[in-house]
C-alpha cells in the first residue's frame, strides 16, 4: 500500500511546487498519494471565516476549532481505539519538536500522515486535544525561528519524507552518501574539468584508488562536520567512530584551541 499524505492549508495554491521535480513525478507514477485539501471549505459562514480573537488577549489572530475538526473529520472519520492504528497528524509549529533526518525516516515508515498548515497565532489548542482520539499528534518545528504559516514547513518535511520512499529517487545508493544519512554532513563534491579557474579538485579524486576516496571523504565529511556542526559530532553513537576518525577530531581540536589563544 502507497503512503497517504493530506495537507490541509487556506492557500492550497502555495503547495503547487509539490507537482513538481522528482516529488510530482512519484505522485504521477503512483508512488505516493497526496491530496491538499482548502480548509476554508469546512467554514459555514458566508466570509468563510477561519479565525477570531483571542481569548484573554494579544496580538494577532487564532484559527478557529470547528474548521480544523470539520476538515480533519473529513479525512479520518472514526475515532481508533488502538493508537498504532492512528494516522500522524504533524502540525508545524515552532514550539514542537524538531524535524530532522531522523524523523524523516521515521514519516516515511507512515502509510498515512495528515499535515495541518496552521495560520496567525497558530490552531485553538483544543483542536490538538480533540484530535488526539484520531491521530497521534506531534507538533514540528524546521528549527528555532517562525514562519508565517505551516505552508512552508510542510513542503519541506514532504520532500525530505517522500524522497526515502521506494522508487522515488532514481539512484538509492545517493540517500545513503548524503548529508545527515549517518550523523555526519556529506562530503564536498566536484564534476569536470578537473582544473577550473586554476583550482584543481583533490587528488586523490582522480587516482583510482577507490579505497583512498573512501577514506579521503570520510576525512572530509568529519572535519566539515566538526566545523560547521560540532553538536552532531557530540550526538554520534560510541561505535560510530573508527581510531582514524578520534585522532583526526582531536588534532582539529587541538588546532583550534591553538588558533583561539592566539
């Protein structure tokens, strides 16, 4: 059974470049099933009202309950007594967990998730509470900042999700070499010529030796990641680092010690 993504937004128009690319191509060939549906069709007034004020005050507005619930019902009707048996309702938020690789393969073992694209101040928190009977909910954020809406973090978490899906890449072997697939940023990469603008790609690139590349781009993956990304470096597993790779970080540290006193 093909995975069942529905992504509920007031501006449905703003998810269109989900038709396209590698994305569109896998919704086309059936491999993923994505439906993005306009909440403002479950409104029941004239204006087609999905916000109000506050309650006890503040700045801005708060997405109306009955919109969000109608709409939500409209996809999973029935409540379900078993919680495994729940779709994943995400909604983006910047106070819900943050959505990394990890959670990305953990979206793509989903048959069915369901992305709420809030709006203003954000979904009535009742909504979330109501929800927890249909769905197993878990607010998500891209990072520590703030959007003006869902919309955005949705396409993202879509693409990051769809892409680890069966077929939908055309060379597998490129999910395992890239960046955050284990712990560590990918490696720099380069293509022809091999001199450009008098700066040659490395060596050991064009020797052959597949077992040097190996080795040379591992090299390269732990010291752009402790440069750029220490904290990843810290999160890695035990068993996660060969003697190689600890005299490499602590040289590189040492090095940067040295270069701080100065």
């Amino acid at each position: 059974m093909n995975p069942r993504y529905d992504v509920v937004s007031i501006f449905p128009e703003y998810l269109q470049p989900l038709e396209l690319s590698l994305i569109g191509k896998a919704r086309r060939a059936g491999l993923l099933e994505l439906t993005i549906r306009d909440l403002r069709e479950f409104t029941t007034d004239r204006h087609r009202t999905v916000d109000d004020t506050p309650y006890g005050g503040g700045a801005g507005m708060v997405m109306k309950a009955e919109p969000w619930a109608q709409a939500l019902e409209a996809i999973q009707p029935s409540e379900a007594e078993d919680p495994e048996a729940r779709p994943v309702l995400v909604v983006p938020s910047p106070a819900g967990e943050v959505f990394t690789q990890r959670t990305a393969e953990d979206f793509a073992r989903e048959e069915h998730i369901v992305f709420a694209c809030g709006r203003y101040e954000g979904i009535d928190e009742r909504v979330l509470e109501w929800a927890a009977d249909r769905f197993r909910v878990r607010p998500v954020s891209l990072g520590d900042y703030v959007l003006n809406g869902g919309e955005v973090a949705v396409m993202a978490m879509v693409e990051a999700t769809a892409r680890l899906l069966p077929g939908v890449i055309g060379n597998p072997e490129s999910l395992i070499e890239e960046s955050h697939a284990d712990g560590l940023l990918e490696y720099p990469v380069y293509t022809k010529p091999s001199v450009w603008r008098d700066r040659p790609v490395p060596e050991v690139l064009l020797s052959g030796n597949h077992a040097a590349i190996a080795r040379a781009r591992r090299d390269w993956q732990l010291e752009r990641t402790s440069r750029r990304r220490p904290d990843l470096i810290k999160d890695l597993p035990e068993d996660a680092l060969d003697r190689r790779d600890r005299t490499l970080l602590d040289e590189w540290a040492r090095e940067r010690e040295q270069d701080d006193t100065v």
